[in-house]
C-alpha cells in the first residue's frame, strides 16, 4: 500500500489527481513541472526519434534545434494575437 501511494504521488496526472484549477497537484506553470523532459519530448518529435535517443545527439546541434522551435513557436503565437486582434 506504501508502495501504491508512492507511485500516485510521483505521478498524480497519471492517475488523475489534479487541482481544482485544473493544474497539476504539483503547482507551477507546465514548463517548471516539465522542465527538461519537455525539452527531451520536442526535440525526440521533431528528429522522430525515441526520447531515450536524444540524449545521445550532439548537445549543440539538439540546443541550436530547441532554440529555433521555441522561437518558431513564438513567432507562431505572436502572428496568431496580430490576426485576431483585427
């Protein structure tokens, strides 16, 4: 049982255990929950990959791919705003 509560703890959004806000029962925003494992996830996406792979590409070569997404998606978000506030 000690074990069970254990595993439920580590993984509350696994096993649906969520705050009334709808947030992770861990607080902070998604990036300072996920931190460097979202990071892990985009790149394994875009090289389409195994997440377990990244970690085996060249660190300036996975950085430098990282850093054009995340400014790709800005970009993206910033053109979104611009339409609709026409």
């Amino acid at each position: 049982m000690e074990f069970k509560q254990g595993i439920i703890s580590q993984y509350p959004v696994a096993f649906g255990e969520q705050s009334d806000e709808g947030g992770s029962a861990f607080g902070g925003s998604f990036s300072e929950r996920w931190g460097w494992y979202q990071s892990f996830i985009r790149i394994a996406r875009e090289l389409n990959i195994h997440i377990r792979e990244v970690g085996r590409e060249p660190l300036h070569e996975s950085l430098t791919l990282l850093s054009y997404l995340i400014d790709e998606s800005n970009e993206e978000a910033k053109n979104i705003k611009k339409t609709f506030k026409k």
